[in-house]
C-alpha cells in the first residue's frame, strides 16, 4: 500500500483502472487525468461499487482516502449522500489508522 501522498508522478488512476472511466461520464475524455485526487474519491465512494471502491484503496491506500473522506465530510455540507457517509465514517473508522475515533489511531502518538 503507498503511504505517500503525493501522487504527481504515479501513472493516473485511469490508466492502471480504465473500468473506472464510466464514472466520470461528464467529463471530457481529453480531461479525465487532470481531475484531482479529491474528485476522484469522491466520485467513487459516492457511485462506485465494490470493485472500484477495491481499486481506489489499492491505488491510493485507505489511510489517503480516509483523510480525504473525513476532510471532504467534515464541513457543513458535502456532496455524499447520508448513507454513503455514514458507510464510510464507520468503514474508515475500523480499518483505517489515521482516521477521527479509531482507537487504535496513531495520530499524534509516538512508536514505542
């Protein structure tokens, strides 16, 4: 899994996946790599299935996409819809390290 965040110079996500085209039917062909990396987790949590969501992780690692999530839905209002949030809060809440109320989070504690 990759554990750093930044991704300028990994092959886009489109390239490794192209099954993930369909989901960003709105953007233009000649414009999909230059989405950011915030888009493209949004729009795969909120309209992916099982298998995109797989790729996602795969490519980015949980924590990344954690991070992103708990960012995006942190504020007033988001884009998710409220089951998918509440999916994924619990989701990212079991299974990622960095996430708000894992207690087994390592955010700032030291390595012993």
């Amino acid at each position: 899994m990759m554990k750093n965040a930044n991704f300028k110079d990994l092959t886009p996500i489109f390239l490794i996946f192209p099954s993930i085209k369909h989901l960003f039917w709105w953007v233009p062909e000649s414009e999909i790599a230059s989405l950011s990396n915030d888009a493209i987790v949004e729009s795969i949590l909120n309209n992916g299935n099982e298998k995109t969501v797989k790729q996602l992780l795969d490519y980015y690692g949980i924590d990344y996409v954690a991070e992103i999530f708990n960012r995006q839905t942190s504020g007033r209002r988001n884009n998710y819809r409220p089951r998918t949030v509440n999916f994924f809060r619990k989701y990212f809440q079991r299974h990622a390290q960095n996430s708000p109320s894992n207690p087994h989070a390592r955010v700032g504690h030291s390595e012993r």
